[in-house]
C-alpha cells in the first residue's frame, strides 16, 4: 500500500514540477506584455482556469503525502513533507496575495517569489524519486 501512494505522490508531484517550471519561465514573466483591461482580463481567467490544473495536482499530491507517513517510516518522509508544507505556504501567503493585487510592474515581484515553490517542488521531485528507487 505504501508503494502505492508514494508512486501516486511522485506522479502528482512531476506534474505539478512540469506545470511550476512552465509558469516560473514562460506564464508568469509573460503577464508583465499585457497592459490595461487586456492584463486583467487575462489574468482573471488565467486565475479561474489554472486552478482547475493544479487544485486536483496539490490536493492529491499532499493527501499521498499524509498517507506515506502514517503507513511508512515517517522518518524518510520529512524532508518532502516539509517541501510540500513550504509550497502551500508560499502559495497562501506570498502569491496568492501577491495575485490578488498584480499589475504588470508587480510581475518581477511575483516571478521572483515563485522561485521558492520552483525550487521546493523540484527538489522534493528528486528526493521522491530516490525514494521510490
């Protein structure tokens, strides 16, 4: 059973890695393009459709999470549990509300705080595969 949910993990975790490095270095530095109402309207529907992509992705992803440590040797699972929880805390507390009130001046801003998901959610990508070895 454990096998199971740790292949599930890394499978929702390579998917959200593909999907943040494809925001990190062509959606995101993108916005920064668009001016005026064409910028918000964009950005509002980008907002409304990504979170059908990635909802099912992270929810998954932290619900596999939760299972490998409670039927696994949680020792093994800290470092990434610990990844996941600063990925959902940057996503909470830093680009959530930075989306909230983005213009176009604030997309630097926003590019260079998602680093902290991009680099988090890659790095817990390789210590899930070293795992699952």
């Amino acid at each position: 059973m454990l096998h199971t949910f740790l292949t599930i993990q890394l499978i929702a975790c390579a998917a959200m890695t593909g999907i943040i490095w494809m925001v990190q270095v062509a959606v995101y530095p993108l916005f920064a393009r668009l001016e005026g109402k064409t910028f918000d309207d964009y950005h509002t529907r980008y907002m409304n459709q990504v979170t059908f992509v990635i909802a099912p992705f992270m929810f998954l992803e932290a619900t596999t999470c939760a299972a490998c440590l409670y039927f696994g040797h949680w020792q093994d699972f800290v470092i990434p549990t610990i990844l996941l929880a600063v990925v959902w805390a940057s996503t909470a507390f830093i680009q959530v509300p930075q989306h909230a009130k983005l213009t176009p001046e604030k997309v630097p801003a926003l590019v260079r705080s998602n680093w902290i998901r991009t680099i988090a959610w890659t790095t817990r990508l390789i210590l899930l595969a070293l795992i699952v070895e």
